[in-house]
C-alpha cells in the first residue's frame, strides 16, 4: 500500500491539472453522490490535500470530496479527449476543459461540508500528516513524549496513525535506521538527545520521500550504484528490503525480523 509521501504526490498531480480551473465535467458511481455532479459543476478545485493515506480534494463552494485508496484505488489523470484506458471499476472522475483525473477501484469516497471534517470517523482518529500540516520538531517531540504514546514501543508506535499520518513499512525501517534506534526502545527511556533525533529523521526521511519519489537512501551511499547501472530497487534505501546485503555505513549485514506482523529492517551495529 502507499505510503503518505505517494498520496502527497498524487495530491500534488491533481492540483496541477484541476486547481483554479471550472469543472467542465462531474461523474460519480455511487449513488449517493449523483446530486453532487450538477452541485460541482462550473465549481473550481481550489486545491487538493493528502491526509495520511487520504486525499481531500477542495472546492471553492466549500464541500469537500474525500477519497481513500485503500489497497486497490488509483487515481489517472489523462487528457480530456483520450478514452478510458483502464479496465479497473471507475469510481469517480473530474475534468477539465482540458484534463480529466478518474478514481479507479477506491471503495472509500464521500463528500462533506469542510466545516464538518473534524468529525469524519477515520480523519478524526489520524495525527497530523507531517508532509500537510507543517510538523515542527518540537510539536513532534512533544506528541512522542505524551502520556499517549511514551510507553509504547517505538517500532509499533511508528505505525499507528493516530501518532502522525502517512508513515508505513519501508518509512519505519528508515526512519529507525537513520535515528539510530531499535524497534523495542520507548520513548520515555530515550535521552532528549534521542528522541530528538527520532523526530528530526521522522519529518526528514518523509520529506526525501515525497520529494524523491520513495528514495529515502542517502546521496553518497547510492550514487556509486548508480553509476554502475543497478536497477532503482539495489539503491532505494538504506535497510529496507536489503537484508543479507552490506550496511552502507558499517558493512555490517542488514537483518531483517517481524515487528508487529510487518517486516523490519535494521543494522545490528548502527542501531545497537
């Protein structure tokens, strides 16, 4: 499944075709949302926003559609006078005079009052997306070290949306690489020093992400495998999905373990 930095970029994709510009064109399959296609109709997107693994696509009269992948949705965005070219269930589609974006497959799609959004039962359950909502360090340290969350095992924590939104399996094993830290530690037995670090490699390793398309490895360490032709799967990251193979920074060999019923990677040297 995507993680927050993919969902971002589709965010990102949709703004660039859709905001500012009159719907020239509104279709939805399900019928509950049939009256809304002459309600949107000449409307503007003013903008698209990723909350976690969600999408809140906004319209200048202030209703506001939500759409969830899950496992199989995906949003296409193609031009206008090009014909389906997928055999996927279409879900929804909004166009242009000349783009269209189509939802396809998504089973997750409402439309809502923005005033109203607090109270959606899955956005009101999520924290806040590092990548929209402008997470600083220290907000980050402060949720961390919350009665909440400082007594639970950072590994799992990591995972649970209601500490931020949008980080999943390959952001963990990263994240925890690049902090130096195990998936058994609790925030509350880190120094400040650590734990701050733990946030600081939060907000940067999500933010490579979605600025370079899931790479979280680091320049330096993925530039020689480059340059000698590896496919992007050799280089991506630093310890995810590289088990058996040399830590970049130590040459000690990646492990890898269950945590939480989801693979974890992690270097027994760099995060002893």
């Amino acid at each position: 499944m995507p993680e927050g930095p993919e969902i971002r970029r589709v965010a990102d994709r949709l703004n660039r075709v859709l905001a500012g510009r009159p719907l020239a064109d509104v279709w939805f399959a399900f019928a509950e949302l049939k009256p809304a296609e002459i309600q949107l109709l000449s409307h503007r997107v003013t903008h698209v926003d990723s909350w976690g693994k969600a999408l809140l696509t906004h319209f200048d009269n202030g209703q506001v559609l939500y759409s969830h992948n899950q496992l199989y949705g995906r949003w296409r965005i193609e031009r206008r006078e090009q014909p389906l070219s997928s055999t996927r269930s279409l879900r929804a589609a909004l166009a242009t005079s000349t783009h269209v974006a189509r939802l396809y497959s998504a089973s997750s799609i409402s439309l809502w009052d923005e005033h109203d959004l607090p109270t959606h039962p899955f956005l009101s359950r999520l924290g806040p997306d590092l990548l929209t909502h402008d997470v600083q360090t220290d907000a980050l340290v402060e949720r961390l070290t919350s009665r909440r969350f400082a007594g639970r095992q950072i590994g799992s924590l990591l995972l649970d949306q209601g500490l931020v939104a949008g980080i999943g399996n390959y952001l963990r094993s990263e994240i925890l690489f690049y902090a130096g830290l195990r998936e058994h530690w609790r925030p509350n037995e880190l120094s400040t020093r650590a734990i701050t670090r733990l946030a600081d490699m939060m907000r940067q390793i999500t933010v490579q992400a979605w600025r370079e398309a899931g790479v979280t490895n680091t320049p330096e360490w993925r530039a020689p495998l480059q340059a000698q032709g590896f496919r992007r799967s050799v280089w991506r990251h630093a310890v995810f999905n590289r088990a058996g193979e040399p830590c970049f920074a130590c040459g000690t060999l990646v492990e890898k373990r269950p945590c939480n019923s989801r693979r974890l990677y992690y270097c027994p040297h760099c995060q002893s």
